[in-house]
C-alpha cells in the first residue's frame, strides 16, 4: 500500500512519470541437467541421459529442433560425409537412405530420433543467462519466452549444446553498407533460382561457398567466388570410397603426415592442380590441418569443374564496395547484382554463460582441445565443439552421460536412504 501511494504522488507531480509492473518470474527446479540447445548434439545429449535413466530438460531458442538445418540452410545441402558417419548415438539412419542424406532426409532422420527417446523441448525460450551459484551449489539458468515471459531453471548439470554454429559470422568489408545490391548471410539463401542471369558474387570458399556458387551456376546465374585464403579441395569419392571414411582406415594404419600425402596426390590425379584455377593450397596437410585449426577440406560435389570451364571465376580478396561495383586486391573492378556472405558461422556462448574457465571469452569454444574439452567444473559440460563434426558430437554425448549418470545415481540412493529414513522413523 505503502508503494502504490509513492507511486500516486509521483505520478501527481510528474505526468511523464512511468512505472512498470513486472512479472514474477517462474522457478522451475530440475533434478536432471538442462540441456541449452535442441540441434543434433543436445539432442544426442539427450539420448544419451535418456538411455542412462536420467531426466533432462532440453531449452531451445527457435520453434524446431535442429534450426539450423531447418531455417538456415539452403535447398540443395546434403551430408557432406556418409550417413554412418553422422548418426546420433543409439539410432542409425534407416537402411533406403542415400549414403548421403539430403536436407530433409536428415531433419527427418532427427525428428524421428526425438520421438523415439521421448525428447520434448521447450521451444521459442532463449537463454539469456547461465550462472553457478555457489550459495546453494546449483546452476541457475534464465531464458525468456516469445511474449516476454521469464522462467528460471534450477538444475545441478548444465548442459551446453548450442554448438560452434550458433550466430553468422558477417565480416566488416568497407562500403558494404554502399552496396545498391541484395548482400545476405548463406543462412538466409534458400536457391539460385532468383538469381537467373543476375552476377552474383559469393564471399568465402569453403563447402558452403563453393555449393551455392554450384546451385547459382545450375540456375543459370553468373556466380563468381572470393578466395583469399588457400584452401584444400578434395574430390568427395575416391577409389570407390568416401573421401573421409578412406581417410579414417587410413589412419588405422598410417600417421596422419603420410595419409595426407596420399589424400594429396589421388586429389592431384583426379582432380588436377587446383592452383592453376586460383585455389592454392595450403602448407599443411587437409588432415593436419584440420586437426590443428579445425578448417575443414571442401569435398568438391562439381563446383571445380565450373571453376575450370570458366562458369565459376575466381578472385582474391576484396578492398573495398562502391554502388555496385567491388574491388579487388589485384586491382580488377567487376560489377554485381548481388553478394552473398559463405562466411560461415560463431559460437554465442560468452553472450549468456557467466563463466570464464572452461570457455573462452574470445571464441566460445572449450579452452582445453578435443577430446577433453567436454567437461568443466561445477557440473559443467560441452558437446558439439570438437570442430570433428557430429562425430565429435557423439562421442561428447556418450561421455557426459556416463559422468552425470554416476552422479545422479549416487543422489538418487541418498534420496531414496532419506526417505525410507524418514518414514521408519514417523510416529
């Protein structure tokens, strides 16, 4: 009453006064970890608790599982690798798949598997902050729900799954802003088929890059693609057998210097010397180089022989935008209807977990290199940041759900000691 009264006054001297009512926010304890994050490695994270007996309470920000795949990506993506190789822990893909799924082959696929394991996420909640709270030796997690409603969560284990492609990466290129054009992140690219007999220029060669520049080229666009770093293309099939799965058995038996040299010379008969097309290579090894910066290799799917044939050009890295014109560092000035930015994705976890031990600030990734970047202090866990694909992903699920469950079953014979406890002891 006290308040309302203050408040009275104030509005009586000042007509501009404003006050807001805020909701309570809603406390929900979970006696399970939460898992931040509904993409293929919560919900392997998921599975894998399931499997193991302990509950879990999975938070996701958009209103689908694996958003990514769903919202943001383009028409024609399919796996990259073979399916056996990007299965989820407990549930292979079903046998009339292709060896390599297309786009909704796998939702599909992940769909199924969140039914399966009895996965229900909590969807349209974004998390805003994560904090351990030492007082009560629990984690508190805050989201906020579409219309703004508030809800915090309890939980002794958290989980985080938001993964290394969280946010698009948009780099800062001077007078993009000038652009008269269209300029859009590869996540909001669907198909070529607007961009018929428009010059289209994409910014950034890796796997995404080099397909959309594929699909502009096969919807009769005029694509050309911006490479200014070296880069590792590989042909996606050789001898008979995936690239990567040749790689792997390769690896039982060789070091990984000698395998790369391999991968190099069938790459050089099959494919040719890429740096006559302006795609050099790198120093390294693709493996080594992978395993040390986690860049990955484009597996060509076609995009290479476009380049060849002079339907995909090639130039260097940009100076600066003016209009419609770009312009290049080896001085060249070419004129464009639009840009597309192949530019790749970031981790957003500095954004909302209040922790500074296990990630870093700078990145967003597990201070501590693969494999023992999947747990931290306090209950703590990552997976999906070993920058080795759902492979990596997998193996991180496997190994946090052993960990929580040793805990979580020592606290349920405490709880269920207490209680018989207690009841033998009521009069």
């Amino acid at each position: 009453m006290d308040n309302l009264k203050e408040i009275q006054g104030k509005m009586a001297h000042d007509p501009h006064y404003v006050f807001s009512y805020c909701k309570p926010r809603r406390q929900v304890w979970v006696p399970g970890p939460v898992i931040v994050g509904a993409g293929p490695s919560g919900l392997a994270a998921a599975a894998c608790l399931k499997e193991q007996g302990v509950p879990s309470v999975v938070i996701e920000r958009s209103n689908c599982i694996a958003s990514l795949w769903q919202l943001k990506t383009y028409d024609r993506l399919r796996l990259h690798l073979p399916k056996r190789f990007c299965e989820l822990p407990l549930m292979p893909f079903p046998e009339d798949f292709p060896t390599y799924p297309d786009k909704q082959q796998f939702v599909d696929y992940l769909e199924a598997y969140a039914k399966r394991f009895g996965i229900n996420p909590v969807f349209d909640s974004s998390v805003e902050r994560a904090e351990y709270d030492e007082s009560i030796g629990m984690w508190r997690v805050k989201s906020v729900g579409m219309k703004g409603e508030e809800v915090e969560y309890v939980c002794g284990w958290l989980v985080v799954a938001t993964g290394e492609n969280a946010e698009a990466v948009v780099p800062e290129i001077e007078g993009m802003e000038e652009f008269s054009g269209e300029v859009k992140h590869t996540s909001e690219y669907k198909s070529g088929s607007v961009y018929k007999g428009k010059k289209v220029l994409v910014v950034g060669c890796g796997n995404s890059g080099m397909e959309v520049c594929l699909d502009l080229c096969n919807h009769n666009a005029k694509p050309s693609l911006v490479v200014r770093d070296a880069v590792h293309v590989l042909p996606r099939d050789m001898l008979g057998k995936s690239t990567f799965g040749l790689s792997m058995w390769l690896l039982k038996w060789l070091p990984v210097r000698l395998v790369d040299r391999f991968l190099l010379f069938v790459s050089w008969v099959i494919l040719g010397n890429t740096a006559r097309f302006g795609l050099d290579r790198p120093m390294l090894g693709p493996l080594e180089l992978k395993n040390i910066s986690g860049k990955t290799p484009v597996l060509d799917v076609g995009a290479l022989a476009k380049i060849k044939s002079g339907d995909i050009k090639i130039y260097p890295g940009i100076q600066q935008i003016r209009d419609h014109s770009v312009h290049f560092f080896n001085g060249k000035t070419e004129n464009f209807d639009a840009i597309i930015l192949a530019t790749g994705y970031k981790s957003n976890v500095p954004s909302w977990l209040k922790e500074k031990e296990m990630f870093s600030e700078k990145d967003g990734y597990p201070r501590r290199p693969f494999p023992n970047g999947w747990k931290g202090a306090y209950g703590l866990y990552a997976v999906g940041f070993t920058k080795r694909g759902l492979l990596g992903a997998s193996a991180d699920a496997k190994r946090i759900a052993e960990d929580i469950s040793k805990c979580w079953k020592v606290k349920s014979n405490h709880l269920i000691k207490t209680t018989k406890r207690s009841l033998l002891f009521q009069p």
